[in-house]
C-alpha cells in the first residue's frame, strides 16, 4: 500500500469526522478556531500541546522578531506551569511557529478576535499575562473575567518601561523600589495599588554556562538596539561602539565577550549595521591572530554573565540585570545623548559607574581602565541595588511572582460567585 494511498485517507477520513461533528455548536467552534471552516487547507489557527482548560494565559500578539520578548519569560512560566497550568496564546503564526522551538508549554495560535474570546470563554483559564505593550493587548483586555497582569520584558530605565497604557491592565508587576518611583514619576493620575513588587524571577534560573571563563579579565560589551524611534534609542553602537571595542583590544589582558541585543544582528539602520559589521571584523581579525574573543549575537546573555567579569552596556535591562546578580563587579554605561543631568535623572544606575559619552569617547581607552581596573564605584552600586531591587536576593522572586499570581487568581474566582458572563 503506497504512502500516498495512506496519507489520502487519513485526510478523508479526518474531513469524514469533521463533516459528522461540524454541526454541533462546540465543533463549530473548534473548526473556526482551527481555520477548517470550508477550507481545510486554510489554517487560521496552529494548536501544539494544548491541554484546555488551563488556568494562566500569556498573551503575546507580535510577530518572530519580537519573540525574545517571550523567550526570556519561559523559565519562569515552566515552573509556574507546575502550580498553574501555562497556556501561551499567540496571534501570529510565525511567533507561534518560533515559540515552538523554545518551549514545550502548551500554545495555541488565535487570530481572530472572536475566535480569542471564544478561547476565554470556553475554557477555564483565570488570569491573563502580557509581557510587552504590544497594541493587540487591547483585543485580550476587552475580556472582563480575566485578571489582566502586565509583567513587560525586563526592567530598566528606557522610556518604554513606563506606558500609559499601564491603566489598563488589573495589575503590574514590577521589579522594586526603581520602577515604583518610575510609573509614580511619569505617570499622571496612575493608581500606584495597581503595581505588585515581584523582583526579577528570570534572574532566578540557573542556566548551563554558555561560555568558559578565561584566564583573563572577561569583559562583555553588550549594546542594546535602536529602538522603535529615536526617543527610545539608547544604543551605543553607532556613536561609540567601535571605539569602545579598539580600546578592550588594546589591552592584551583582557577578553571581549561582544553579545549585541538580538535585533542588531538584523538592523537595516545604517549606522548600527555598520557598527556591528565592523566590531565583528575586529575581533574576527584578532581571533586570526591568535586572540579567543567571543561574538554572540542570539546566546542566552543571562547564561554567559557568569563568566564575565565586567560589563559595558548601554541604559537597559542587561545593565540593571548585572547589578542585581553581581554588583560587586565593574559596570560602564553609555549615554548617546551626552546630557549628565537627564541621564542621572532618568537611569539613577549611571549615577554609580563610569559612563562612556562623546566627551570621553576619545579617552576612552583610559576611561575602560579605570573603571575594570580601579573601580571605584562599587560602593555606590551596592546601594543603587537597594534602590532598584529593595530586599530581595536570589531565589526570592520567583517565589514571590508565583504566589502573587495564586492570589490574583484566588482573590478573583472569590468575586465571580454574582459574575453573569457575556452569554449567560
């Protein structure tokens, strides 16, 4: 019996059962869901392990490009999925595609609108978590039996970690102190009860090393990109980038680690593409030589801080991620825009490091020096800390953010006994 002969009836025998069952309201449902609505052929949803009902939602309505958005979350939601049942709703098919290759969490791809509520409505899931400000957000609020949690993708001090939008959701975790003093500075009529401190569970996650450290001082220059307009570009890239690189490799004492934000590797922006092309020419040639510098465009930066002794960055959540894990270690912040005050003023954590702008850009080699060598800042980072992470040490949030989210989900099936629903 050919394969072709096989696979023909499998299909006919798979439009056989839907054409039996296609009639009754939840087939309905799950055929329209599925896209098999009088095209077969025509998927509008893709379905991967998905055990319904659940109990937490993630929300995720971008595409691929975003997916690290997601990705660095799925740790943490592993281990939630082992109290509260991990459902990952996506609206793009090529970001549900790329989760696939991340997780095995249950997923499911929806993109109607309709169909997303149907998905709400039909299952048992309770509580709804959003890790960007994506704009599609808007379509899963409109649920109101949910509880809406917005958690973003890290914590830093880019302007895009404060959004109005932030109204909206039921609540908002955040990372300490920092981000409280953030949404309570640039917000206008915020309700500050809406922010939960649930500290930075991803940096709770012991990953297998991604890179060996030498015997030499490791330093990793880890950019961020452009950002979406220039008011959310902080990279250092384009502006310093490259001189920051000749001067680590001036010094024969010292091994680079160059792990760029994952979408340089893709930037069509002139300067930033020329930058990243030329830095990795850089450090390509020296590795010729004999050198053994790293270029990581897409590693697991948290698995490789491990074996890094410095870090050079730019205002974003890397930096801010480093303090919290190893504080005693020397950090270096750029400022593409070379005003002191407003940097202090919006990144409190340039306030306790060296900071790389166009005037010390040509001293840079000096400046690098200093801040591996000397370090004299280490007593202010310590406090800067406290300042964006209160209290908590390792191990700490990862409990914190699962037993908040046993408490919302509690906290809101106490208050559904008189909920009608939309169809009841």
């Amino acid at each position: 019996m050919s394969s072709e002969y096989i696979t023909s009836s499998v299909k006919a025998s798979v439009k056989g059962v839907l054409r039996k069952f296609g009639q009754r309201p939840e087939a309905k449902r799950l055929t329209r869901a599925m896209g098999f609505v009088n095209r077969p052929a025509g998927a509008n949803v893709g379905v991967s392990n998905v055990p319904l009902p659940g109990s937490v939602a993630v929300y995720f309505g971008d595409g691929a490009d975003k997916i690290y958005q997601v990705a660095q979350w799925l740790p943490v939601l592993e281990e939630l999925h082992e109290k509260e049942e991990v459902l990952l709703v996506f609206r793009t098919l090529s970001a549900f595609k790329a989760a696939g290759n991340l997780t095995d969490l249950p997923k499911i791809f929806v993109r109607r609108f309709s169909d997303l509520m149907d998905v709400y409505d039909d299952n048992d899931l309770k509580l709804v978590i959003y890790v960007n400000n994506s704009r599609s957000n808007f379509q899963s609020l409109d649920h109101p039996r949910l509880v809406h949690v917005h958690v973003n993708h890290g914590e830093s001090d880019k302007l895009s970690m404060v959004s109005n939008k932030a109204k909206a959701y039921d609540k908002v975790f955040v990372a300490g102190p920092a981000a409280i003093k953030r949404h309570e500075t640039m917000l206008i009529d915020f309700d500050l009860s809406k922010l939960l401190v649930t500290g930075r569970p991803q940096l709770d996650i012991e990953f297998e090393l991604e890179l060996l450290p030498s015997d030499r001082l490791d330093v990793m220059y880890a950019p961020t990109w452009e950002g979406e307009n220039e008011d959310n570009n902080y990279t250092s890239l384009d502006k310093y980038g490259v001189a920051i690189i000749e001067a680590l490799l001036a010094n024969p004492a010292w091994r680079i680690i160059y792990k760029p934000h994952p979408r340089i590797e893709s930037s069509n922006t002139p300067g930033v593409a020329d930058a990243n092309a030329r830095i990795k020419e850089l450090l390509e040639s020296a590795n010729d030589a004999g050198a053994d510098h790293v270029i990581s465009e897409q590693g697991n930066i948290l698995a490789m801080f491990e074996s890094t002794d410095a870090l050079i960055t730019d205002v974003s959540s890397v930096g801010l991620d480093y303090l919290y894990l190893h504080p005693g270690n020397p950090l270096v912040i750029s400022d593409r825009r070379t005003n002191r005050e407003i940097l202090h003023r919006d990144a409190p954590i340039a306030q306790a490091c060296q900071v790389v702008d166009e005037d010390s850009v040509e001293n840079v080699g000096s400046l690098l020096a200093d801040a591996l060598t000397h370090d004299n800042y280490r007593e202010q980072r310590l406090k800067m800390r406290q300042f964006y992470f209160g209290d908590l040490v390792r191990g700490d949030s990862t409990k914190q953010f699962q037993d908040v989210v046993q408490e919302l989900i509690a906290n809101r099936q106490a208050k559904l006994q008189n909920f009608r629903g939309w169809h009841s």
